[in-house]
C-alpha cells in the first residue's frame, strides 16, 4: 500500500488548509485511514482518523476545528483544518492502518504546514 498526501503550507494563525491523502496498490489491505503529526522535539500524536465505516475520532485539541472526511467510495481521505494556531504546526503524516495485522500501519511521506504570521 502507498499512501500519497498533499495539501501542506503556510498559513496565517486562523487560516485555514486542506490535507488530502490517497492509498494506492493493495488498498483492501486497510480498514482505516487518518493523520498523525509530529512536531519538533515532540511525539507523534494521532490527529482524526475514520474508518470504513464512516466512524471518525479526533484529538482534543483538534475537536471543532478539523474535519476528517473521504474513503467513502475511493480510498482517499481529507483533513479540513480551520481556526489555524501556532501550536497546529507540525508535520502530517497520513496513515493507513492494516486489516489484517494488529497495530500495523503504512504511512506516506509527511507534509509541513506551518501556521505563523
């Protein structure tokens, strides 16, 4: 599975931006899709997920203000991020996670966005 995303770049503090990720190859081989990120010197936290079945889930810190949407149809997921802050700058990473592995995931490459004035 290859995972494809875009969408990063700077943004003024209460901008907004749209992350999109598509899976290719193998794609039945995930059952779920979402964005981690990672700041620097900071851990990877999980961002919003959704999967199949249309269930998302969010970070605290992101409730309200992103809106995790796609993998409907196709493989290919969005992260509608809006009320941009300072402390959202971070690089993205998009994961799909393994049907059939226990806490196995494949990741793309990340994407900056960087929220500043």
């Amino acid at each position: 599975v290859q995972l494809q995303a875009s969408g990063g770049g700077l943004v003024q503090p209460g901008g907004s931006l749209r992350l999109s990720c598509t899976a290719s190859g193998n794609d039945y081989s995930i059952n779920a899709m979402g964005w981690y990120r990672q700041a620097p010197g900071s851990r990877r936290e999980l961002v919003a997920g959704i999967a199949e079945d249309g269930n998302t889930n969010y970070a605290d810190s992101v409730k309200g203000r992103f809106t995790i949407s796609g993998y409907n149809s196709k493989p290919t997921i969005y992260l509608q991020m809006n009320a941009l802050r300072p402390e959202d700058t971070a690089v993205y990473y998009c994961y799909g996670r393994s049907r059939f592995l226990d806490d196995s995931f494949y990741w793309g490459q990340g994407t900056q966005v960087t929220v500043s004035s």
